[in-house]
C-alpha cells in the first residue's frame, strides 16, 4: 500500500508540478527499497555462511547493536541511478555532490544532487538524509543562507528526508503527514520558510510473513524570505518543477 499527502493551502505548486515532485518521492522510496533488500541478501548470506561455518566470534548482542538501516550513500546512489532516465526524459541534468569551492582551507561546502534544466534556467538544489527535525534544520540553513547564489540562472531549494518504521501503512493515518509539516513550521526562520509538498508512505519487502514495514519519504521546499532578503527573481511557471 501507498499514500500520498501534498501541501494544502495558498503557494502550493500547481498539480503539474505536484506530479513531478511524487515522481522524486517515489524514485526515493525504490532507492530506500533497493538498498534495504541488497541489505537483506547481505545479511541472508552471512547467516548461510555462518551455519555452514558452525562457529562464530559475532554474539547476537553485537549483532542486534549494529546498523539496521541503508547507509546515506547507498540510498543516494540508488535514486541517482534509477533517477537517470527521469531526469533525461525532463531535460534535465543532474550533478552529485556540488562543490562550492570558497578559497578558504578545508573542505568547501556541497550540495547533494543538483538538477540544471535549461528549459527553465533552473538550477534545483536537493539535499538528502535520514529524517529527523535537527536534519531538516540543518540542511534548510545550508541551502538557503550559507550557500551562494547566481547571477546565471534560478535556484530552488529541496530537502528529502526518509526514515523507515518496523509498522505497515494504515490508509487512515495522517501521523506523518503531521510530523512533516510541525517540524516545517518549527524550523522555518524569518529569513526563509520551510514547506512540506509531498509526504508519502509505502509498504516495503520484509522476508518474513508475519512482520511489516514502511518507508516514510518527506520533500520540503526551502523559499527565501524576499521581505526579508529583498525581492527575488519572479518564479517562472511550475510546470516541470523540480525535475
């Protein structure tokens, strides 16, 4: 089962624009998907190789206290694969990991994914994560203050965030529908507003019958505050936004 929840409300993009934001949501919900059953066949194979082995130093406590969940990286990598033909089929161009080089020392700030569609003179800036209200903070401040702008073409700014729950989708539940939007309006700022557009739910494989589990995915728009930052560039038609 799948659900699927978008902004209410004034501003929100026109439904268009919504499908191609669903399309994102969904490409990270397979990404999400993909790394947990190449995971899983990890795992299955180890176990394999342990009883044919017969003896091991790994205890089940240590075991239980590792890592569950996909990596970032992998989650990323996935949706950059399967995204590849979307993005085409958009005009669009996708870049991993952006750097901003500043001439300072260190490690020069970076975006995730970037989109450049030139039909648009659009550049979308996406952050990645695991979902939690500190993530969501973070990124929204990189994305809309420390990062710089450009005189080249428009810039918009997204953060999606996922988190996967040992529970099933319950059709009549808005609880994380809820989540999202309470922790948009919590760390939105008087300099931009955090919005969430689209927030979905999706039953994922699990190996034994008798258990569930779910992908949550979020995508949020990070909007500068032009009374505060000065008047932006006019926003063109959201057609194909952001793909």
């Amino acid at each position: 089962m799948r659900i699927v929840k978008y902004r209410q409300g004034s501003g929100r993009p026109t439904e268009a624009a919504r499908g191609n934001l669903n399309e994102l949501v969904m490409l990270m919900e397979a990404a999400v998907a993909l790394a947990s059953v190449e995971r899983w066949v990890q795992d299955s194979v180890s176990a394999t190789a342990r009883r044919k082995a017969g003896a091991t130093l790994l205890t089940e406590a240590i075991r239980s206290a590792g890592k569950h969940d996909s990596y970032e990286v992998s989650v990323v990598d996935g949706f950059m694969r399967l995204g590849a033909v979307s993005f085409a089929a958009h005009g669009s161009e996708a870049v991993w990991e952006r750097t901003f080089p500043t001439g300072k020392r260190g490690r020069p700030p970076s975006v995730d994914v970037c989109l450049f569609n030139v039909k648009r003179n659009e550049e979308a800036r996406v952050e990645f994560g695991a979902y939690s209200q500190n993530k969501l903070r973070d990124d929204s401040k990189k994305l809309a203050v420390e990062l710089p702008a450009t005189k080249d073409h428009r810039v918009s700014n997204f953060v999606m965030l996922w988190r996967t729950r040992e529970s099933g989708v319950v059709a009549t539940s808005s609880d994380w529908r809820d989540t999202c939007v309470r922790d948009a309006r919590a760390v939105s700022t008087a300099h931009y507003d955090v919005k969430m557009e689209v927030a979905s739910e999706q039953d994922m494989f699990v190996a034994a019958s008798a258990k569930r589990r779910k992908v949550q995915v979020a995508l949020f728009s990070v909007m500068n505050n032009a009374a505060v930052n000065g008047p932006a560039e006019p926003a063109a038609e959201s057609v194909d936004l952001p793909l």
